[in-house]
C-alpha cells in the first residue's frame, strides 16, 4: 500500500469514529425530496475529508455530494467524495452506511476507500495494486449468472424513473438467484469486489456514489461501466452496471439495454 492510500484510508477511519457517535447528530434536513437527507454529519465529514484531502494533495479539486464543486479539467487530481453514503440508513440507525473517498488521475478513476464502521470493513484499492478488504487482497467471485445476487434500487430521488428498474430488476431475477436491497451503492459495489454478490445496476447514480468503488471493482477483477458515457463523468448522474465475469456482465448489459437503449435523461450536478 503506497504512503497516500494508507492516509487515505487512515482518513476514512477517522470519518467512520465521527458517524458512529450519533450524539453529534443533531439536524436532518432534505434536499428537495423526502427520501433525499442531509444531516449536519454530512456537512461535518465531508468538510472534514476535503480539508485534510487537500492538504495531502494540494493542487487537487474537490467534487462532494454536499456541495464544493469545483472545476474538475484543471488539475491531476480530483477528490469523489460521499461523507455519509447510505445517510436515510444513517438517520433510521439501520447500521448499513459507509464513508466513500475517491481520487481520479487524469480525469479517470485511480483509487478508491469505502469504510463500514459498523463492520469495520475497509475497502481500497489503487490503480494497478489490486483491491484489498482490511488489508486482505480480494476478488469477485466465480459464480454465473444463474447464481448471481442482484444489487439494485429503483430511482429513489428521481421515481419517474423507476419503472424501466422495476422491469430490469424482474428480468435479471428471473435468471438469477436473488436479489439485495442495502441503501448505499458504494457498499453495494463494494460487496461485488469481495465475492458477496454478482451484478448490479441501477438508473441514476451521482459521480460520489461509484466514484470510490470504481478502481475496487476493477482491482478485485470485475467489470464495470457507465452506460451511455464516455469513461466516468464527474458533472453529471448516469446509469450503471457492474459484474463479477465477462460473461454475466455481457447478460446484464443485455438486459439493461433492452430497456434504457438510449440515455434517458439529460443533467447536470
């Protein structure tokens, strides 16, 4: 593990301490809808991670769900950050919430850190290193698709885009074995890179939420892809696969495309 990894995931653990103290938590707020939350941790761990993100890297941009966008074109590095991924999780107590910190190269996915708390379960990886699950190497697992577990969701901030899931998630039911529902993509993702389940998909996911995941994926030997784009846009949602094998990668993508042929919605972050 090179020096910046390690304070990298030396950060995430730090932001892990911060979220599971639930007496700071002390404002829930939403963000247009009332399945989209921002609580006063969010704010707090993501000001957290960018302040000390920029001090380790001090030409780099930040990109974060809580806002701090900044002009991602004009420098090496560009920090992805979810402070709370799974926050709905994280106000119902549910205990199924991580921390996620991504860092691009170039304008592409270079390394990744998603932290459990709850599990104390680390996730990193870093280009050409492999992916590693407390300090442990991991990869996807061998199972076909008729074996595979779905991860998904339907669209939750944007639901006049859940129908098409709703017929994604029945197809690839029909052929597979079951289907998970956890409430945060980045853990979802990363439950992919570990072998504990196969596909995943869902409509519209935001760069923070996959940005971190991404280089996990690809080092523990899986297959993923921002449907309709070129490469992993930074400014606006997109769609998502991802796949343990060639294979069922091939057969999910199939199926999403049978329903989202084109690109179905035009925004920006």
């Amino acid at each position: 593990m090179t020096e910046l990894l390690s304070d990298i995931c030396a950060l995430a653990k730090e932001c892990g301490a911060m979220i599971l103290d639930r007496s700071s938590l002390t404002e829930v707020d939403d963000k247009g809808t009332d399945s989209n939350l921002v609580t006063n941790m969010d704010i707090r761990v993501q000001n957290h991670i960018a302040k000390r993100a920029l001090a380790l890297l001090p030409d780099s941009r930040i990109v974060g769900e809580e806002g701090g966008h900044q002009d991602t074109t004009a420098t090496t590095y560009t920090w992805v950050i979810d402070p709370i991924d799974g926050t709905s999780n994280y106000v119902r107590d549910i205990g199924c919430s991580v921390i996620s910190i991504g860092l691009f190269k170039d304008g592409a996915p270079y390394a990744g850190v998603v932290y459990n708390p709850y599990r104390d379960e680390l996730f990193s990886a870093e280009l050409g290193n492999g992916a590693f699950l407390n300090g442990k190497k991991i990869e996807v697992s061998t199972r076909d698709f008729s074996h595979g577990h779905l991860c998904s969701a339907m669209s939750l901030y944007k639901k006049e885009y859940a129908p098409p899931c709703f017929r994604i998630i029945e197809k690839v039911y029909a052929e597979s074995d079951d289907l998970r529902r956890m409430g945060a993509a980045a853990y979802e993702l990363c439950m992919l890179a570990a072998g504990r389940v196969e596909l995943y998909f869902e409509i519209r996911l935001s760069p923070w939420d996959a940005a971190a995941a991404y280089p996990i994926i690809t080092e523990a030997g899986g297959y993923i892809e921002c449907l309709h784009q070129k490469g992993f846009p930074l400014d606006r949602p997109f769609p998502l696969i991802a796949a343990n094998s060639k294979e069922s990668f091939a057969r999910l993508k199939e199926i999403v495309l049978s329903e989202i042929p084109v690109m179905p919605y035009d925004e920006r972050i």
